[in-house]
C-alpha cells in the first residue's frame, strides 16, 4: 500500500487527524482521534526486526485483538507482533509486503474502532 493511501483513508475518518509528535522525527506519524488516542502509526522499522539485513522499512502498527493477531501472523509474512509496541495487543503491518491494501484498510478501520473514546463508542452503537 502507498502511504499517500494510507494516510488519504486515515484523514477521512471521522475526527482523525495525523502528527508527528517526536521532535527531530518529521517521518513518525500518529494517527489519533482529535488530538487524543492514537489508532495507528507509522514509523521506520529497522529491517533486522524482520530478519532481514540492514537499513529500515516504513511500517504501520495498528491496534488489534490477540485472537486476529496470531491468526494475521500466521497467514501473512508482512504482519508480526508489533514493533516497539504492546506485543500482545498491537501488530506492525509491512506496507510493500504479502499484505493485500483491502486488508491493510480493514485493520486500520479496526484499529480506529477499538481506540474511540468511550462516548463515541456509545453513540456508534
């Protein structure tokens, strides 16, 4: 998926907004609910997490439930536990991996759904 994608699907959900809160780190950047919960971010992750050689790659860690992680880790190479993270309850997505961009698209609408704030939450329902 191309992180113009990305982030053009992330700004049009409702209340989303990007940042880049890390001073000296214009790449960083924080998908949130208004200026609170973060759903998702974008980071560069060193590619030896991934067993691979040297540089990084720009990934995309998301919220998700245990249950789907370990069955996303699974069934795609371009998911894994997250990186830098809660292993347990984030997953970090390889953008130009096995992941198709319909997938990437769920889990990130997912991620934005299990991070709402509790009144919000209510009103969807």
């Amino acid at each position: 998926m191309q992180k113009e994608s990305l982030f053009s699907m992330a700004e049009g959900m409702i209340g989303a907004r990007i940042d880049y809160p890390f001073e000296g780190d214009p790449e960083t950047a924080v998908f949130r609910h208004g200026a609170g919960k973060w759903f998702a971010i974008c980071l560069f992750v060193p590619r030896r997490y991934f067993g691979e050689g040297e540089g990084s790659e720009y990934c995309l860690n998301l919220k998700c439930p245990p249950d789907l992680a370990h069955i996303l880790c699974g069934n795609y190479g371009g998911v894994l536990p997250a990186y830098h993270m809660n292993k347990t309850h984030w997953i970090t997505v390889r953008l130009h991996a096995d992941v198709p961009d319909e997938e990437i698209c769920n889990l990130l609408q997912l991620s934005y759904d299990l991070t709402l704030p509790r009144a919000r939450k209510t009103e969807r329902e």
